[in-house]
C-alpha cells in the first residue's frame, strides 16, 4: 500500500501546481493508493482514476476538524495479494473528547505557553475586522501594509486578508491578540518588480476576488452560492486577495481579467512606470511562490524568485510586537490607495454580498 502524504492542495487533476499538486499526483503517478493533501484547508474524500487503478484523496480542512481516514482490505492467497479495496472518508473530531492522561502530561507546557500569549502587548486604539478587507481599503489590512512599509523602507507593499473573519476591539493586546491579527509566521521579504509585473500580479489577485459585473444586480465578488467552511462562499481562497499600498490605483468591476487594473500614480503623485523597476514588500510565503500571484500572475519563472529578494526581514508578527513594545500602542489608518469603481455601479452589491458572506 502506497501513501503520499503531502504538505499540498489539491488542484485539478490536468494541471501541476506546485502549490496545489494532489489531485494531478493521484492522476498522473502510478503505483498510489491513497494521496493525504492537506495547505489550502478544503475537505474531500474522493477518489481519481489513474489508468485502470482507484487513487484516494483525501482531505480534512484545518485546525484538526477532520482525520483523514483510509481503509484498505486485502485478499491474499498462497502469500500473494491478489485484490485491494480501498476506502476513505472523514472523521468529524467536533464532538472528541480530549484525552485527560494526553492533558496531564502536557499540562506545565500548555501553561508556560498561556501565561506567554497571555501577557500585555500594547494598546489597539481603534476596531479592525478583516470583514471590510473584501470590499475596498480597510483599516486592518492598511496597518499590515504601513508596518511592512514602515519597517522595510518599500516603495510598495503586497498584503491580504489571512483569517476569513477576525474583528479585534480597541483596547488592551495580549500576545494572542496578536496572533489573531497575524496568525502565520510569515517573514517579510523585499523583492524587486518591475511595474508591469506589479500590474499584472495585482490583475491576478483581483481575478480570483472580484466578479466581472455586466448588471447591477451581479455579484461584486466571486463567489460560489452553495460554498461554506473554511472559505464561506468565496470561489478561491481568501488568503491570496492581495491588495497594494504605495500605488493609487483603481479596480474596474465590469472589465475582463487583464483589463482590471489601472495604476494612476505612486502614493505620493509622482509617476507610475511600467518599465522602471520598484522595491515591493510582501510576505515569505509569496516572495517563494505562494498563491501563484508572482508566476501566474507578474509572470515570474519559479526559478527566478530567489534572486528578485532584496531584503529580509524578521516574521511579521514579531514586528508588529517589537513596534507596540517600542511605541506602546499602534492606531490603524485607512489609507485608501485604491477603490473598485463604477462606485454607484458596485454599491448595491457589496451590501448584498457583505449579507451572504456574513449574515448581518
């Protein structure tokens, strides 16, 4: 019995991608059983016909919502295998008791790391909820893209949205709080882009975000009506809506992919070239790849992304840490660099979509 287990989406079955390899692996390798995916926190337990063989795949979304479970039975005669019947399926863990001895033995541990999280970071002088991250500028994702300015000397920054639906209320952090805010251990990096890349991966960004709108009555966003979970009802994954800081530009909702994006100026109103090369700061995780927004998008080779960095810089989070310890609280500033247009165009639909995604 085969297994590939695997840090990996899914994917589609005639298409490789790196980041999102399982399905194409169960397709097109022979000699599998079972492939364990596992990254983009979707659920499935499904199976992909490779020739004549059943390949598994299987799936359990994130923060242990689901094991992964495949069966198999063999019929043996005379010490040969002669016939494999495999099955998977998922095990909700929702109504799994914890385990008291498991419990017992970690117990100092989980306390040092409590007392940890729970220590006094700094002040949040205002709300900031990632909800408003999918409709325009907000101040949530704005303080993300001042701190990598900030902290980095950019000319630009690329950010989005890494929780589906995080509000934290003005007033005291602990260090969980910040966790919230920043959950991954991203680094932040610099990479140097020219800006017809910097157009083209914002056009890719938007294209898995904003729904191209030929009526008022049209969806803004993306969305897949009968979607729930980890992604609620957006088509792709969220945590790849990049936005930029540093640029003022616009979002046209009723334009093609390619035809999205028009940049006006830099921040400041000086002039915006495609030909002229500018330092961008964005997260570990994209700089290697991540989200397909460089290759896909700016249209980058893999192999090439390596020597685009310019600057490292420590995780994220440790600098929004380091900047509220130095500063003891941090107030987060809209700064409203771009906008999706027509606005009397999309601004029926963003209260109808702000209603599906989140019930209010």
């Amino acid at each position: 019995v085969v297994i590939a287990a695997l840090h990996g989406g899914l994917g589609e079955e005639n298409e490789y991608s790196i980041e999102n390899p399982s399905r194409y692996i169960a397709k097109n390798i022979k000699g599998l059983d079972f492939v364990f995916a596992a990254h983009d926190h979707k659920t499935t337990a499904e199976f992909v016909i490779n020739g004549t063989d059943t390949v598994w795949v299987i799936e359990g979304g994130s923060r242990a919502s689901n094991l992964s479970l495949g069966k198999v039975i063999l019929n043996i005669e005379n010490g040969n295998v002669i016939k494999k019947y495999k099955r998977a399926s998922l095990v909700p863990m929702k109504e799994v008791v914890s385990d008291k001895e498991y419990m017992s033995e970690f117990s100092r541990e989980f306390s040092e790391v409590k007392k940890f999280t729970n220590q006094f970071t700094g002040v949040l002088n205002n709300r900031i909820t990632t909800r408003d991250a999918y409709f325009g500028p907000s101040e949530y994702i704005d303080m993300i893209h001042s701190i990598q300015l900030n902290a980095s000397g950019a000319d630009l920054s690329f950010a989005a949205p890494l929780s589906l639906d995080v509000t934290v209320e003005s007033g005291n952090l602990t260090y969980q709080d910040l966790m919230n805010i920043y959950p991954y251990e991203n680094q932040l990096y610099v990479i140097e882009m020219t800006g017809e890349e910097i157009k083209n991966y914002l056009e890719y960004s938007y294209s898995k975000w904003i729904n191209k709108m030929t009526k008022k009555s049209d969806n803004l966003l993306l969305l897949s009506l009968s979607g729930s979970g980890e992604r609620n009802r957006f088509k792709n994954i969220f945590f790849n809506f990049d936005s930029g800081a540093g640029i003022l530009y616009e979002v046209d909702a009723t334009k093609d992919y390619g035809q999205k994006i028009k940049i006006k100026s830099m921040a400041d109103g000086s002039r915006f070239e495609s030909d002229k090369k500018y330092r961008v700061a964005l997260s570990s995780y994209r700089a290697s790849g991540g989200g397909d927004l460089l290759e896909k998008g700016a249209g980058i080779p893999a192999i090439e992304l390596e020597k685009r960095v310019v600057a490292r810089f420590s995780d994220i989070r440790e600098i929004i840490y380091n900047y509220l310890k130095s500063n003891g609280s941090i107030t987060a500033v809209k700064l409203d660099h771009w906008k999706i247009v027509p606005e009397e165009f999309v601004k029926e639909a963003a209260v109808k979509d702000y209603r599906l995604l989140f019930g209010e």
